[in-house]
C-alpha cells in the first residue's frame, strides 16, 4: 500500500469502503492496522480498556 495524503479525521486509515463510498473510520468496514504510524498519529500504550453501556 502506498501512502497518500493524512486525514486529521482518520479517513487515511479506511480500506473499506473506499473511493466515493469512503466513511468515517467508526462506521467502516475494514481499518488498515498497520503498526507504522503517520506523522499526525500518536502511538500510546493502554493497560485497561473499561467499556459500558455508555461507551457504544
């Protein structure tokens, strides 16, 4: 995969859909997750994720 232009919103990382069907990546169907991190993106280090009914 080459690498475009960053998105401050994320769209960067959406694989699918793609082209003019492009979305957010909360509503996408597949994110890239690769480890390499764009110049706008931070990397950080999580030990407990707390989810509830409020969270989604």
């Amino acid at each position: 995969m080459t690498r475009g232009e960053s998105s401050p919103v994320g769209l960067h990382r959406v694989v699918e859909p793609s082209g003019d069907q492009i979305t957010l990546p909360q509503t996408a169907q597949r994110l890239d997750a690769s480890p390499q991190i764009w110049a706008d993106e931070v990397r950080i280090d999580v030990d407990v994720l707390n989810l509830d009914a409020a969270s989604y």
